[in-house]
C-alpha cells in the first residue's frame, strides 16, 4: 500500500545483491500512455478495467521474474496487497519455495503521516481508504508471509530486517546495521 515503504524497501534490498532487478508493478501500470484506469475513491469498487490492467502488469512482473531469475539474477518485486485477490496473480511465483513474501505493515498512524507528507495526485484516496485496506490487511491469511511491523523503522533498518528475516547473511554494500 502507498507509504508503506515498499517501493524504497524494495530497491534497498535488491542493493545487496550482485545481480538483482528492482520490479516496481506501479511503474509498469504507468507505463499505459492512454486509457490507464485510475483508482477508485472507494476500496470496496474496483473497475473491470482496473482489474484487467492490474492483471496486466502484475503478469508482465511474474514473466519478468522469472526470466531474470532463470539468468542467475535476484529479483525484488514491489506491489500491493490489492484486491483480496491478488495472491492468484502470483501463484507461479507464490509456489517457489525460493520466493519469500513480505508484507510492510506500518501502523495505520504511521501510513497516514508518511502519505500525508509526501503527497501526491491520489494522497487524500489512500488516506481516505486506510481504515478499509487495514481491515482488509488485519483479517488476510499471513500464513507463508513475513509481516514487518517498519512504523519506527528507517529505510536502512527496514532493508536489514527484510534481510534478515529471509535469511540473507552477505552483502556487497557498505551499510553496516548498528
């Protein structure tokens, strides 16, 4: 979700890797010049067109996972929990027992500050729609998920424990964790 860190996470942790690609699913969405369906100001209303884009991208992301993956490279793939749906678009890669799946779950204050002060054209329907994605969130199987609570977290300490938490122990980069 937007202010989650993910996007930042994400292309810190594929930092610490010798060959890895950062696959941010947003940027694959903007990547329609026309006719890009928008999101809704309501959660629970989601367009057939939406629906079909987000298919779209999120099938481009896995065939690009896996193509990269089979050359050797590490791949970090930055999405959203989004519609409840969603794990069925990554079965393929949900099914590897290579893959780990975490899941950035600040406080709900902590999402609200974050989007709030970075702004942004679709600010106010993230904020509004906190409370709806949260219940969401909260009631979602985690079984198979690592859940990080990063509200108190810096990018850098976020990117250790994600890290850690998949078991990673090396790293080519000079960020050492205090």
């Amino acid at each position: 979700m937007s202010g989650s860190g993910k996007s930042t996470t994400c292309r810190g942790v594929a930092e610490h890797f010798t060959r890895a690609m950062h696959i941010d699913v947003d940027k694959l969405r903007d990547m329609m010049v026309t006719g890009r369906a928008k999101p809704s100001s309501r959660p629970d209303i989601v367009t057939e067109e939406w629906r079909t884009q987000l298919q779209l991208a999120r099938s481009t992301a896995t065939c690009m996972a896996n193509l990269y993956a089979s050359q050797g490279v590490d791949v970090v793939i930055d999405d959203f929990c989004w519609p409840p749906n969603f794990p069925e678009y990554y079965a393929d890669l949900f099914d590897n027992p290579e893959v780990h799946r975490v899941l950035l779950l600040p406080s709900q204050s902590a999402l609200v500050e974050r989007v709030t002060k970075r702004g942004g054209p679709f600010a106010d329907v993230f904020v509004k729609n906190t409370p709806y994605v949260y219940s969401y969130l909260e009631a979602m199987p985690k079984e198979g998920w690592i859940v990080l609570d990063s509200s108190d977290w810096t990018v850098e300490e976020t990117v250790h424990e994600v890290l850690a938490r998949v078991g990673v122990t090396h790293s080519h980069t000079k960020y050492v964790h205090p």
